[in-house]
C-alpha cells in the first residue's frame, strides 16, 4: 500500500474513534448551557485544565516515549520491556501524587477535589492504555475505544445533569466513569498486564525513556499556558462568567481542532515511518501543501455557517460567545500547522527542539494575554492564542529546516490567507443573506482548492469498494 494511502487509511480509522467523542463536544454544547449557568460551566473548564496541566508532570508524558518506541519494536519480548518500564514510571509518579494531593486536602479545602483527584487517576490510565494500543499498531482497538468512551460520557451526561441535576459534579463523574469503561476494556482486550514483567525493569532503559520524554513536558505544559493560563487570566480579570462564555466559543473551533488530531495521530506514524526513505522531502511537501489548502478552505466554511448554528445549540445566555470565535478558528489552523512540523520532533529523538518552540509560544501567549485581557476582555484571550500558534508555528520551520525539509506554495498561502481575512471581516456583519451567499462561495472555494485533494480521497474509496464486491463475489 502507498504512503499516501496508508495515511489515508489511518486516519479513516482515527476519524471513526475521535470523530464520535469531539462531535459530542459540540452535540451536547444545548445540554450544558441550559443545565448549567456561565459560572458553573467556567468552573468545570478551569477543573479540566488543571488535570491537563498536571497529566504531563505526573506521567513524565512518558505516553510518547512509549509510542515512539513500540513502533520500533521488533518482537513481543521488546515490546514487554518498552511498556514494562514504561508503567513503573508512570504508576511510581502516580502514587506520590496521590500520596501528596490526599495529605494536601487536609489543609487545603477546594470544591470538588477527591472528584478531581479521582478524574485525574482514571483519566491518565485510560491515556497510557490507549496510548499502548495505539504503539502496538492495534489502531482499530484504539478507535473503538474512543466510541466507548463517547457512548459512555453522553449516557452519564444526560443522567447525572438532567436526571439527577448534578451540574459540575455531573460533568465530572461522566468522565471518571468514561475513562473507567474504557480503560477497562482495552485491557480485556490487549492484555496488557500481562506485558508487565519485573526481569526487564532496567535503570538504564528507565533513563533512556525519561530522557526522551522529559523534553516533551515543557511542550504540553506551553500548551496549557496557551489555554489553561488564557483561562486563569480570563476568570482574574473578567470573572468566571467570562471564563464559561470563552470555553463555549472554543466548542466549535474544536470541531477543526478534532479533525487536526485525527490527521496528527496518523501523521506522527507516517513521519517516523518514512522518516529514512530518501523522498521524504517530496512527501512531506505534498503532504502538507494539501494539509494548508484543507486547514484555510474548512476555516471559510465554519465562518460562514457559525452564527446560524450558534442560534440552535447554545442558550441565549451563551450567544455573545459568537463574536470571540473567528481568531479561535485562525488559533486552531496554527495550531495545527506546529503539529504538523511537531511531529519531526518524535521522528528524529529531538525533542528539545519541541521544548524551545512551545516555550516560546507560550510566552508570547502570556504576555499578550496580559497586555490585550484587561483592555478588550475575551477578544485579547482569542487575540493571544492565535498569535501564540503562529509564534510556535514559525520557530519550529526554522528549528526543523535541517531534518525536516518542506517547501511550502506561498502562492497558495497568500490566497487563501487573504480570502480567509476578507470572511473573518464579513463575520461581523449581521445579515442573513450576506451569510447565504458567503456559505455557497465557501463550498465552492472549498471544492476548487480541494480537487486534488477530493480526487484521491474518491480513487481510494471507489478502490475499497470495488474490493470489497470482488470479496463478496
């Protein structure tokens, strides 16, 4: 199977066990803004970004580690060492956790916080199992795990909000029993305790894996900083109420967001696959030229049809939100352009560079935070974040330029910037009709742009099928 296709194909399967839960995202946004005021729903955000900032500490984001060196795993026996000295680091820093959080609270009293504390655990095992489905190539298993955990977070929503009325503790009991089910599930199905062997428990493997990892702290902590901080500052200066009606605008950035983690998880294999092939420069080229045509021409159509959905799925309370969204979109295609160049990172072991790039974003993203918050509220927020990705997006072509060559169409990257700026303007414009006839030149720039793109996706599809009649034939 060509690379382009085997890329292709992964992110299918990514598509189908992500696209359930960060669609539920958006689905169920009408549950939480009618349950749930802005200041609760600010509250569970800020719960939720705490978790994410501790996560990286705690594991040593030793889950990439782990990833990166499964792949390479020649035999069951390596594969048994990798996660063997893997867990011990990651269930060792988990226990001090807890054994210092349990000690805190005594003296240290905070809403929800053996709920918290519980999140946290349950959440940081079911990302290191999956995580090890997903190095030992059982993509499919990966991706059936992220239905389960869907299926199992909206049930408990609807009966922890709505039946029984709980609001935050709700929110936070559905993904304590999500991340549970799931966890649960990937070992019934892998096995993976069985992996664990103390034999192979080295120090000096231990020290390779933390050394590989420990880079890439600082990066998911300067991703926090770029969110979890915006929201700090947010709720400091404007209140928690403006902190919920931040985190409802970013529900719908979240949608392109979801589709730039499913290509990124199919990403990182491809470009530490081919990462030695002698014609990676033209792959990763081609790559992503179509990956900027695709981020700018989705943006277009989410502009032009946000508003008229916003009048659907968020409570009058929440609709304000509307006007904070466009630099969030310009955030996410960013976002996703330093992921993209991030994954160079994993393919060549320097993850040093990831942690020079994300610092620099993340200061950036502070102190712009700090100077444009007090004077235009949650636009600064949305102003910060955007300015933090491009900042991040920048260093890191020029830190990778020697391993990780790209030319990028600067043509096309003019184009669709300009068009993209000319939407983002038109937004604020109030009229229904202007809104139609943006929505219709949107799909058509999309189609245009895409074609390449559109074909090939058609050509592998017609090639699926056409198989599969010749199976049942």
């Amino acid at each position: 199977m060509g690379r382009e296709k085997t890329l292709f194909k992964n992110s299918l399967i990514y598509l189908i066990g992500n696209f359930g839960s960060k669609f539920l995202g958006i689905l169920i946004i009408p549950l939480y803004t009618h349950y749930l005021n802005t200041e609760q729903f600010g509250y569970f955000d800020l719960v939720v970004s705490y978790i994410t900032l501790l996560t990286p500490l705690v594991t040593f984001q030793i889950t990439d580690a782990l990833y990166r060196y499964l792949l390479d795993s020649k035999d069951s026996r390596e594969s048994s060492k990798i996660i063997t000295n893997s867990y011990t680091i990651m269930l060792l820093n988990l226990l001090i956790l807890n054994l210092f959080l349990v000690i805190l609270f005594q003296f240290v009293d905070f809403n929800y916080k053996y709920l918290f504390l519980i999140q946290l655990d349950t959440l940081i095992l079911y990302t290191i199992w999956i995580q090890t489905a997903r190095g030992l190539k059982q993509i499919f298993l990966y991706s059936v795990s992220g239905v389960i955990f869907t299926v199992v977070s909206l049930v408990s929503n609807l009966f922890f909000i709505i039946v029984l009325e709980y609001k935050v503790n709700g929110l936070i009991l559905s993904n304590i029993i999500a991340a549970a089910v799931t966890f649960i599930y990937v070992e019934y199905k892998l096995r993976l305790i069985n992996y664990f062997n103390f034999k192979y428990i080295s120090r000096k493997f231990n020290l390779k894996l933390i050394k590989f990892s420990l880079p890439l702290i600082p990066n998911v902590v300067s991703w926090w900083v770029m969110n979890g901080s915006v929201r700090t500052l947010l709720t400091h200066y404007e209140g928690m109420q403006a902190n919920g009606l931040f985190a409802i605008a970013n529900k719908f950035p979240s949608i392109l967001l979801m589709l730039n983690t499913i290509f990124s998880l199919a990403w990182q294999e491809s470009v530490i696959t081919e990462s030695k092939s002698k014609d990676n420069k033209e792959f990763y080229t081609k790559m992503f030229n179509y990956y900027i045509i695709f981020q700018f021409t989705g943006v277009i159509i989410f502009l032009s049809i946000t508003k008229f959905l916003m009048q659907f799925l968020v409570d009058e309370s929440y609709y304000i939100s509307w006007t904070y969204i466009p630099f969030l979109y310009l955030a996410t295609i960013f976002s996703g352009f330093s992921s993209f160049y991030g994954a160079s990172y994993l393919s060549s072991e320097k993850t040093m560079g990831s942690f020079y790039t994300s610092v620099l974003g993340a200061v950036v993203n502070l102190i712009v935070s700090i100077c444009l918050i007090p004077v235009i509220g949650i636009q600064g927020a949305c102003v910060a974040t955007m300015f933090a990705f491009l900042t991040m997006w920048i260093a890191r072509i020029i830190n990778t330029r020697k391993y990780f060559k790209i030319n990028i169409n600067i043509k096309t990257l003019v184009e669709l910037s300009i068009i993209t700026a000319v939407y983002v303007y038109l937004y604020y414009y109030e009229n229904t009709i202007l809104e139609f006839i943006l929505f219709i030149l949107a799909l058509i720039i999309f189609a245009l742009y895409n074609k390449k793109l559109l074909l090939k996706v058609k050509q592998v599809l017609f090639n699926k099928v056409k198989l599969l009649n010749k199976i049942k034939a």
